[in-house]
C-alpha cells in the first residue's frame, strides 16, 4: 500500500502463503496465471531476485530481471540473467517501453 497502487492492483495480488512452496519453486506465478486465466507463457514475470527469476522461468513465463533497487549489488544483473531473465534493467521509468518490446517479440513469434 506504501506504493499507492493496491486499488489498481487488488484483487489480483498473490502471495506464497497461497500455496505450498514458495520460489524458487514455480507454484506461485503457476497460481497468478491460473486465477486469471491466462496461459503461463502469455506471463510476463518482473523479478528482482534469482528465487523469483528461477520460479518464473519454471513456470514457463518470460522474466524480466530488475536491478535497480537499494538491495542490489554490483553483478546483481549478470545473476539475473545467469538464472534466465530475458532482459535485466535498473530503471522502472524503463519498464513500458520494455514490456511493448517484449509483446513485439512475441507477436512475431506467434505468426512465424
């Protein structure tokens, strides 16, 4: 709620206390995607830890890899993306413009 954005969120929130196993372990994104009917390789995953990339890559999902925040450690990104995140990037204002290119990518994919 500190961010402001639950109500645009909510109810469409989850969390590891709604399954089983938590990450690394790819129950969780399993379980968003199930809820809201939509395929595991029609998610897109933002991650900012190797658990989280590890899970969302087991999912079947595609993982964008965030770096930029206080915890984050010089290499933190090259870990990121040893663990499977499609891109790795450290600034949110960047996110838009990543996920529009992430959605080109798989539309031609999908009509190749």
């Amino acid at each position: 709620t500190c961010a402001g954005l639950y109500d645009q969120l909510a109810p469409h929130i989850f969390s590891a206390t709604q399954v089983s196993r938590g990450k690394p372990a790819p129950d969780l994104f399993l379980f968003a995607a199930e809820q809201m009917k939509v395929q595991p390789a029609q998610c897109l995953v933002i991650e900012d830890s190797v658990p989280g990339v590890t899970g969302g890559r087991a999912a079947g999902m595609t993982v964008l890899g965030f770096h930029g925040g206080s915890h984050c450690q010089p290499g933190h990104a090259e870990m990121l993306r040893a663990a499977g995140a499609a891109v790795t990037f450290d600034d949110m204002q960047t996110l838009p413009d990543l996920i529009a290119r992430v959605g080109r990518k798989a539309d031609q994919t999908s009509t190749a």
